[in-house]
C-alpha cells in the first residue's frame, strides 16, 4: 500500500512534551509542503477533528505521548484510517515498543514506504487502551503526575518517591483464566506493550499483536522491601519472586473498592466496584521497525 503526501495529515497536541510543536510544523513543511497538519489543544477539538476529516486523509500521524495517542483510539477504531506515530510526550512508551521516532522526516519515509499492521487495542470498561492500564499504584501517580504542572521523566520520580510513602494498596477480587483469588495488591497491571515509557518495562512478554492482555499482579508488601521489587520488575526477573506474577489472557475481571485506574496513564474514576478489562478491537499502524 502506498500513500500520496496529500493523503496525510499529522494531529499535534502543541502542549505534549516541551512544547516544541512548531519546530514539528516547520519540518514537516521542509520535508513537503503538500502534507497537512491540524493543531488541537484540547479533547473536544480532537474529538470534532476526528468526526468531520476530511475522507482524502489515509494516514494519521499522532504528535504527543501516549495520553494523546489514548485520546484518539475511540475515533480509530473502526474508522478505515491508518495510523503513524511521532513520540513528543513524557513517557512515549507505546511509541518506543513500536519503533517510532521523534524525527518528522523518518516518519514520513516509513509513511512513503506504506507497510502496515495490525495492533491490539485493549477496553477497560467503557474506555479504550493501547499501552499499559492498570488499578493502583501506578494509578496513584498518574493522577498526582495530572496535577502537578510541570512534565518529564524527573517529575514521574519524584512523584514516585512521594507516592512510596503514602500508597496504602487495594483490596480486591480477580477473576482470571477462570480462577479467582482475593488479596491485597500493590498494582495490578494490563499491558498491550512490555513497557510504561522510558524503557520502563513491566510486562517483559507483552506483545501488541497476540490478542491477550498480560497481567501483572503485584502483591502489598512492606515498604522496606520497595527497592528489591523495583530491582526484580526493572531487571525483568518478577517470576522471581513470591510477590509478582504474570497472566495471559484475553479478559480479568477486578473487583475493589478502589475507584482509581489509569488508561496509557490518562486517570480515571470507575462509578461502580467493577473492572472489566479485555481485548477490543485493532487498529492498523504504519510499521516503523524494519
């Protein structure tokens, strides 16, 4: 499949990373002033955007992190656009599991190229998810990383180490692959890709195109134990370990009265005790790796 310079259009979020978008418009006008590009700066504006596009558009290419590229998975499912990548935010976790850089004129070439394939998109409740989801402490600092105004790597750990002292865990029920077990847990985690962002892996056998969901459940612990996790999730070595452990499936149930999730690390509240989480649907996506 081959796609034309005035078949594609790049959505820029202008607030992702350092806010450095108009250097992105300037290379995409020195790479071909015939693609397109459209400005949103805020969720209803992407959302119009994406309702009324113009039918000539084949390929998106998302310009922000993995919070914007969520943003825009409703209206790509289903919708007979296909999908690139320029990785402009904090984490870029989905981004870097499939290879896209944040290089304008690498894009494009790859765009030109016309290779494609088919990702997995994950449902959590009524939400959608391409990256990691996930029900507790990583869902504790993605509301305190919302609210804190500033962006970047040093604000996720600093807000980390805050977190540390004053997570105090989630009591809940899992249904998975027809069992069922109760405890309390640090994080429970439903990975798309292997990693958060940063090269932050959490799910070290995750795979977009496999249509299962891999779970990663992290019992409570004590706190004085917290670098020894860290060290067994960072080293990729959790099997090691009485505290984590790893599904694959294609649907869990969680219920808890906990009301925090997260969905690529975009916070959310669920309005009952229940957390369904499953393979959806797949979107098609411009192949960046060779």
């Amino acid at each position: 499949m081959s796609f034309n310079s005035d078949q594609i259009i790049f959505l820029i979020n202008p607030s992702s990373g350092n806010g450095d978008y108009l250097g992105i418009i300037k290379a995409i006008q020195q790479y071909d002033n015939a693609i397109d590009h459209f400005i949103t700066r805020s969720k209803e504006e992407t959302k119009t955007f994406l309702e009324t596009i113009d039918p000539k558009y084949k390929v998106l290419v998302i310009c922000g992190g993995d919070g914007t590229i969520n943003s825009v998975l409703k209206y790509a499912v289903n919708s007979g656009l296909v999908f690139a990548v320029l990785p402009n935010g904090s984490g870029n976790g989905f981004a870097r599991e499939l290879g896209y850089k944040k290089d304008v004129a690498f894009t494009i070439d790859r765009i030109k190229k016309g290779n494609t394939q088919e990702i997995d998109v994950l449902k959590v409740n009524d939400t959608y998810c391409c990256n990691v989801a996930g029900i507790g402490f990583d869902s504790f600092i993605a509301k305190r990383f919302e609210e804190n105004s500033k962006r970047g790597l040093l604000t996720y750990v600093v807000e980390t180490i805050k977190g540390f002292r004053n997570f105090q865990g989630v009591d809940a029920v899992l249904t998975v692959n027809n069992t069922t077990e109760e405890g309390s847990y640090f994080m429970i985690c439903f990975a798309n890709t292997r990693q958060f962002g940063n090269n932050a892996v959490i799910a070290p056998k995750a795979d977009p195109h496999d249509g299962l969901i891999d779970v990663v459940v992290i019992r409570k612990f004590h706190k004085a134990l917290i670098p020894f996790i860290a060290l067994k999730l960072l080293s990729r070595k959790g099997k090691n370990s009485k505290y984590i452990r790893y599904y694959k499936t294609d649907t869990i149930k969680v219920d808890t009265r906990y009301s925090l999730f997260h969905t690529d690390g975009e916070p959310l509240v669920k309005t009952d005790t229940i957390l369904n989480v499953r393979i959806s649907d797949t979107i098609q996506l411009i192949q960046a790796q060779n």
